[in-house]
C-alpha cells in the first residue's frame, strides 16, 4: 500500500428518511450533487446497514410475528421481548452466548454479534407501529449494486462498504465494521511485505474495509446525527479487490468456538 498522509471523511447531505423500495443509489447520487461532492476515482463510499435495509423493506412489524416456545423460553432468560427473541433465532444459526440483557449468536452471514442484528434503534414507528429492521439479505451483494451504479453515474471507478456497529469480545463499547463491500479488498493481505527495516512480514493482514467503517462511523455518529452516508477520500490500494464476507473467520480457525 501507498502511504496516506491525509484523509477526509464527509457525510453526504440532503439524504431523506429511507422508506422501503427506495432507489437508494439515486438518493445518495442526489446528495452527493446537494453536497457539491463529486466522486474521484479511488473514493470509498460508507453506507449505514439501516439505510440499506429500510429500502430493501427488511422492516417487521412485531405485531406479525409468533414467538416459538423457544423464543418464549430464551426470551425469560435474556430479559427481551419474545417476538425480538424469535426475530433473532430465525436470522441465525447457533446461540454463542446468553444471559439476562445479552443474546450473542452467530447470524446466518457469519457475523458472531447481538441480537442477530435486529434492531429497534432509529426505526422510529410513524404510524403507530413497532417494528424491528434486520440487517440485509445479502451485504456484500448489495454494495457490488449500488458501486455499479454510482460508478456509471459518475464516470469514477468507486468503491462501496455497508458498515454497521459491533462490540468487541475484549474491549468495551462498539465500533464500526464492513458488513458489505465492493470495490476494494476487504481483506488486505500484508503478508510477503516488508517492514521498515526489511523484515518480511509474516502474519499481517488488516480489515482494511473494517477500518473504513471504523473511521466513517465517527462521521455518522450512532444517535440522531441523521448522516447514513460518507464518503471517504485519500486512500490508495493495488490489491485485488474481495467481499466483506472474507472477513468472517472461518470455523476452522476459531480458536474459542
């Protein structure tokens, strides 16, 4: 990798209340026009989960929803809402772990998280009905869409990550991760490089869209900010470009599973 000697992070103005069916490449197109921002070749742009998944209509009304006596049994234990407990076992495919106001599984992406990422927050009931938005169908597939589009809008080659905010197993407070991503290598491998003193690096591999995310969350805060988008400018890359989905470890390397 290049150097970065500096980068900017700017939230993309204008953006309405996402509704489902949305064409959301157009509206952040808008914004970016609104903004005054035109995109260059080698910009990143972050996109929140709940922006995607409100337009992909992955809103539930909990009044729908039946809890399992599973989900009835779980749900006394971890002190939640039956109906967001039955919500979270249908998004995954194992418990991890469990205990009064903590539910921690491993969603049917891989992603080991809370709550299968089912969420109530900033899913505000306009009409007087409580809902619970899920996290996309397919993130990375959705990034690899809305770069195709932005990228022939602009004439810019770009890149795309959905990000989304995660705790840490051993570390206090959440930070922002890639979910999604298109354009880039999600994954850096470093490995075969050298260090500054020619050493060759041997285990180095970096989340490179995980830092992204990381870094754009600052921007889009985790309250009513009301800033979904951000595009990130100053960064250069020459690996191959790969999925979000490369970095989920596999089971085989899981040392606590």
């Amino acid at each position: 990798m290049s150097p970065t000697a500096a980068l900017q992070l700017l939230a993309v103005p204008g953006l309405p209340m996402i509704e489902p069916g949305d064409d959301l490449a157009k509206l952040i197109a808008e914004g970016l026009a609104h903004g005054n921002l035109q995109p260059r070749a080698g910009d990143v742009l972050a996109i929140a989960q709940k922006v995607v998944s409100k337009a992909e209509g992955r809103s539930i009304d909990l009044a729908t929803v039946k809890p399992s006596a599973r989900a009835v049994e779980l749900a006394k234990e971890v002190q939640k809402d039956p109906r967001l407990v039955e919500l979270i076992l249908s998004e995954s495919v194992r418990v991890v772990r469990s205990r009064p106001n903590v539910l921690i599984v491993e969603h049917r992406l891989g992603f080991v998280m809370a709550n299968a990422g089912v969420d109530q927050s900033n899913v505000g009931p306009t009409d007087g009905v409580e809902r619970a938005l899920l996290l996309p169908l397919d993130p990375d597939g959705t990034a690899e869409t809305l770069r195709k589009s932005l990228a022939a809008q602009f004439g810019a080659p770009l890149a795309v990550i959905i990000t989304d905010s995660f705790g840490r197993a051993w570390r206090r407070g959440t930070a922002g991760v890639a979910i999604g991503a298109s354009g880039l290598p999600a994954l850096l491998d470093l490995r075969g490089n050298p260090d500054l003193f020619g050493r060759t690096l041997q285990v180095s591999i970096s989340g490179f869209a995980d830092e992204i995310a990381a870094a754009a969350s600052l921007v889009m805060g985790q309250g009513d900010e009301a800033q979904p988008v951000v595009l990130v400018r100053g960064l250069t890359w020459s690996a191959a470009n790969n999925p979000a989905s490369e970095l989920v470890r596999p089971a085989a390397e899981d040392m606590f599973r």
